[in-house]
C-alpha cells in the first residue's frame, strides 16, 4: 500500500512539474518544446502501465484515478499548443518565402527583416535560421549570422549542414581558420563531402594569402623605401608565378596605405607601369597581361587566385591615386582604362565590382579626377555603357553608384551628357528605389534621390523627371507613408522635400495640378517631424513655391499658421525668413488666410516687430502682411504707419518700397487719426520722392 502511495505522489509530482514548466516557458519556444515532449512522455507512460482485469469477458477498471482530470487537462492544453505550434510554422514559412523572393530580388535588408519576422512568430523552422545568416553573411554581419547558425543547430539538434556551412563561411571571413575548418569537416560527417571539400578548398587558400601577408608585415623591411622597390620591380618581371604577383600587390596595398610615402617609391620604381598598357619598353608580364586584357567573360573564365589579384590591384590602383592624383589621370588616359572599368563592372563577380566601385567613387569625389573621367568618358562615348554597369545592380550597391553619380553631375558638361539616355537608365532605377522604399535602407533611399536631385539643375532632365505623373504619385506616397524614427529616416525625408523643392521650379502645368498632392504628402512632415529644423525649413520652402502656383494649397497651410507665427521667432535666419514669406503668400492669395492670420496675431504686434529688421526680405514679407490685414483689424494700428514710411524711405528694393507704400495707403485712407500720422511723418513727401520710378 505504502509503494502504490509513493508511486502515485511521484507521478503526481512530475505531473505538476511538467504544468509548471509548459507555464514558465511560454517565452522561449525551444523550452516550451522541451516541456510539452516531457508532458507526451507522461501520457505515454500512464497509458502503457493502465492495468485492467478482465473477468467473464467483463472489463473490471482499477479504481478511479483522482488525477485522471488533471492528466486530462494536461493532455488537452498538449493538443492545443500542438496545433497552435502548426500554425505558427506555416505562418513563419509563409513570411519565410517573402524574404526568399527579396533576396532573389536583390533585396537583403528586406529579406533580413521578413526572415526576422518569421522568426518572431516561430523559432523552431531551422531552415529560416539558415536563411537569414546567409544573408547576415552577404550583408558582412558575421557574428549575428554565428548566432543564427547556432539557433538552427537547436531547433535541428545539431543535424543541418547548410548551417555548418554557413558558420565556416562566417568564422573565415572573420579570420577564424581553425574553427571554420572544424565546422566543413563536421559538415563532411553529416554527408555533404563533396559541398565540404569545396569550402575547405577555399579557406585553405584564404590562410595561406593571409599567413603570407603577416608573414611579409611582420618584418621590417616592408617598411623600408629600399624594399618597396625592390619588390616593384618584380612585380614588373615577366615569368612569376601568379600566387607571387598576388603576394606582392596584396604587400603593397597594405604597405602603402599604412606608410603613405611609400607611395612615391612604387611611383619612382614604376610600379604605376602594371596598370597601363606596354609600349615596346615595359615588360609586358602575366600580371599586366590579367589586367589590361580584362573582360566580362575573362573573368568569368578565370580561377578564383586571378580574380583575386583583380579585386586587389583596383584597392592598390586606389591606393596609389590617394597619394598621387596625376598618375590617377595618367592611367585614365591610357587606351585600355575604359575597357578594364566596364569590363570590372559588368562582370558577375561581386569582390570587383565592389573593388572597383569603391576606387571609382574616390575618384569622382575629387574635382581632378571626377573631371578627367567624364573626359573619359566623352571621349570614347562610354558614359551610357557605364551608367548601365553601376545601375544594373542586384540592390547591394546601389548607393555608392548613385553617389557616383551625384559627384558627376556636379559638372554640368556631364549632366548634358546625362540627357540623351536619362528616361531609359536614370528615371526607371528612381522609379524602382521609390516603389520598393520600404525593402531598402533610409540612407540608399536618401543617397539615391539626393543625386537625381543634384541632376535636375539640368532644365532639360528636370522636364523628364516633371513630365513623369508615377513620380508624383510614389514621392508623395512615401512622404506620406514611410516610418520616420531614426536620423536615416529623416535624411530620407529631407532629400525627398529637396527633390520636390527643385521640381516645383519648374513653371508647367503639371506642377500646378500636382500642388495638392504634394502640398497633403507633406503636411504629415509638419505633423510628425516639426520638431526637426532641416526638415521644417524643407516644408516651408517647398509649400512657399507651390502655394504661389496653385492658391489651393493654402487650404492646407492655413492649419499651421500658429506653427508659422511660432518659426518668426526663431533662431535660424532661413527658417525665420521663409516662415514670413509664406505667411504673406497666404494672404495674398485667400482672404480665408488674412482671417487666420489676424486671429493668431490681433494688433499684429509679433508682425510689426519685422518693419524695423535688418533684413530687406523681413521688412517686405511685413509690409505685404500689413497692407492684406491691416483693413480687417479695428482700432486701425496706425502706430505702423512710421516705421512702415521709414521702409519706403530706405529700402533698396523696388518691391519692399511698393509693399510698404500699399500697406501705409490703407492704414490712412479710412480713418482721420491715419490721415494725421502721414501728416505728422510727412508722409506724402517721402512717398512722392520715393516711388517716382515704381510702378504701383
């Protein structure tokens, strides 16, 4: 009896052991799995140890179990978690394929944040684990992708070779050889030899490039002017094996960017000579030969050791050029240069793409350089062909060739370049980043509209971009619907107000009709980012040109004109301008506006403070404020009227002296005591003297 009795309190123990547990562990889906196997066990065992008698063929039940309800219930919850459990997997397999198909799109970020969203409704599905370290990986974030490979050996219990993969492919871009080697071996032991060997292939050659490297970095003759020569030299020799040629420029990249007068010895050893095509005096070699020969298929047919040594004479091209602008220009003029930029370009490879880009983008950043590239590019009519390579990315790189294009169109020869091919390259890559915004960084987003922004100083390209309604429609829909939380999304929002800004200068009729629009998109900017100066000082600006065209625009502005009166007083002088240029717009244009303006200011006092500035385009914005609202405000403040004589007296400006003169007409034409202050300031004499020559 004793033994039935401590049976039953230990059942009765693990049962309440596993309820507690399936409890506290509703946080944590790996544990809430471990608890709900442990509660199935329970089940289990009580269902194999039921003893039942059966006597005349008539079963006889062992006395009712008094926790049969609580086995009951437990067996319940386990079937409700199961099937809530089945859910969540295909939900999260479902989020699951929307990052798979940004990814193949050439999305990352975007796939990176769907697979993060999968994982938040279910971390048991390996697969999205792996997923989202491969893109950790191409995104160079190699510790998170460490932590997911290790979140995918939990939920597969250490049987997934797509995730030992990728922690090898991590640890070795981190430079962990030995731990990347032991995880492709593990991969051999869960039968994927052939996939393992590859990647072993791989990494020994990376260790063996890197062990040579400190090998050389560790002595101090790499330091040495003498040695830097020295090994120039044999860069130059026909006959060297390819695993040297790429020993020594990997030396010389490093050596030189860390020793910048180094520099002057490879130029001095006519180290620059590799880049440039020979002329009968130059020995020509295999590695010269790889470069100046370089095409798209060249480098598809090429092992990976050459592409290496590709990927690593455009980072010491970039190198040199640092520290010598004319031999950049040198290597520019050469007749192959061209050639081995588009052929870097449109290659599938990704490490010189990437190389080449980065070196590129220095060059178009200084003014030298950026010039004799789109000589360049003029002269051998390649521009088109180029902008083609650097746009017809994969989504990865995307920014730094936009801005590429930013620094080039810097120079107005290269913006009418720009012209005959703009509605074919140019527009359609805006049109993509402005759709797909919300798969894409803030700050691509931003860097993207900045150099299309920088391009319509061009009247010509300007009209394209004007002329094109889908335009319109996504730049004010991602005004209106884009997060905007962190510094890049503001970014984002300021270069979008700027690219609207220069837009609304263009005097089509396409502008005027598209004013609501934009005038609506904004308004959100005013509601959520107000705080912001760079952001306020964009909106203001931006409704100040399309209020002018379109008076329809004020129904919406008139909203903000406390917010308006409260920008007069503040301490950036732009901000302060634009707020009473806008002001005065309004009520030049809507009676509606003069009303709100005199019930936010009734004497016109935090106005009247703006007659006497310093400023020229104060004292006009005041003036024209005065003579619209003046007629609408009773006792007639006629203590304007001096200061108001005193800005015909003294502006240099024809408009500011008319505006003055209208507002000093009104405050004296209906009331007696307004007659006697333009007497009293002798008025007449100054306007007559004053506005000879201005046509009222």
């Amino acid at each position: 009896m004793d033994e039935d009795l401590d049976a039953k309190l230990k059942e009765l123990e693990k049962v309440h052991e596993a309820i507690k547990n399936l409890k506290s562990s509703a946080d944590d889906k790996t544990e809430q799995e471990k608890a709900m196997a442990a509660a199935d066990k329970i089940l289990k065992e009580r269902k194999a140890n039921e003893t039942k008698t059966v006597l005349n063929k008539t079963k006889i039940n062992k006395p009712s179990d008094p926790n049969a309800g609580m086995m009951a219930a437990m067996a319940a919850d386990a079937e409700k978690r199961a099937e809530e459990r089945k859910k969540r997997v295909a939900e999260a397999n479902r989020i699951k394929e929307l990052g798979n198909r940004a990814l193949k799109e050439g999305f990352p970020c975007e796939a990176e944040r769907r697979y993060s969203e999968a994982l938040s409704i279910e971390k048991s599905v390996p697969a999205i684990w792996t997923n989202r370290a491969i893109v950790r990986i191409r995104l160079k974030k190699y510790k998170e992708a460490i932590e997911d490979c290790d979140w995918a050996f939990r939920a597969s219990n250490d049987k997934c070779p797509k995730a030992m993969i990728n922690l090898g492919n991590a640890q070795m871009a981190l430079g962990e050889f030995e731990k990347a080697e032991e995880a492709f071996n593990k991969c051999i032991k869960l039968g994927k030899r052939e996939l393992a060997q590859s990647y072993l292939i791989k990494l020994k050659e990376k260790k063996e490039q890197q062990e040579q490297k400190h090998k050389y970095l560790s002595e101090d003759k790499v330091h040495r002017s003498d040695y830097i020569a020295d090994i120039t030299k044999t860069l130059l020799k026909k006959g060297g094996a390819l695993e040297m040629y790429l020993s020594i420029i990997s030396i010389l990249e490093i050596s030189l960017g860390r020793q910048k007068h180094l520099v002057y010895d490879f130029i001095d050893a006519r180290g620059i000579d590799i880049f440039k095509t020979p002329d009968g005096i130059i020995i020509e070699n295999e590695l010269q030969e790889l470069w100046i020969t370089l095409t798209p298929d060249s480098i598809a047919k090429n092992c990976d050791q050459q592409n290496n040594c590709i990927s690593t004479l455009w980072r010491l091209f970039g190198v040199v050029v640092r520290q010598n602008y004319p031999k950049g220009e040198e290597v520019m003029d050469d007749s192959a240069f061209p050639d081995i930029l588009l052929g870097s370009l449109q290659s599938g490879n990704a490490e010189i793409r990437t190389c080449c880009l980065q070196t590129i983008f220095f060059f178009s950043s200084i003014e030298t350089l950026r010039s004799k590239l789109v000589v360049v590019f003029h002269r051998t009519d390649t521009l088109k062909s180029f902008t083609d390579a650097i746009l017809n990315d994969d989504g990865n790189s995307i920014s730094l060739s936009m801005q590429i294009i930013t620094n080039l169109t810097r120079i107005g020869d290269c913006r009418r370049l720009f012209r005959d091919d703009f509605t074919n390259t140019i527009q359609p890559t805006l049109i993509s980043v402005l759709e797909n915004n919300d798969k894409m960084e803030s700050e691509t987003v931003a860097k993207v509209i900045s150099a299309i922004t920088n391009m319509l100083k061009d009247d010509f390209i300007r009209r394209c971009v004007v002329s094109a309604d889908l335009v319109w429609e996504l730049t004010c829909h991602v005004l209106a619907e884009a997060p905007a939380e962190t510094k890049d999304d503001i970014d984002m929002f300021t270069n979008l107000l700027g690219f609207l800004h220069n837009m609304s200068f263009d005097k089509s009729k396409i502008v005027i009709e598209n004013a609501p629009r934009v005038a609506r998109s904004i308004e959100r900017c005013l509601i959520i980012k107000s705080k912001n100066d760079d952001v306020l000082l964009r909106c203001i600006g931006l409704f100040n040109n399309i209020c002018t065209k379109n008076s329809e625009c004020c129904s919406i502005i008139i909203n903000y004109t406390e917010k308006l009166f409260a920008c007069l007083n503040h301490g950036r002088e732009n901000l302060r301008q634009l707020a009473g240029r806008l002001l005065a717009c309004m009520a030049e244009k809507s009676d509606e506006c003069c009303l709100r303006i005199v019930k936010a200011d009734p004497g016109l006092s935090k106005i009247c403070k703006f007659l006497d500035s310093k400023n020229d385009s104060e004292r006009g914005n005041a003036s024209l404020l005065v003579s619209k609202c003046a007629s609408l405000i009773e006792p007639v403040p006629i203590n304007l009227i001096e200061p108001l004589l005193n800005i015909v007296n003294t502006s240099p400006c024809d408009h500011t002296r008319k505006n003055a003169a209208v507002a000093v007409g009104k405050l004296s034409r209906d009331s007696a005591e307004g007659r006697k202050e333009l007497h009293r300031c002798h008025g007449l004499e100054i306007l007559t003297a004053r506005l000879k020559n201005v046509k009222l």
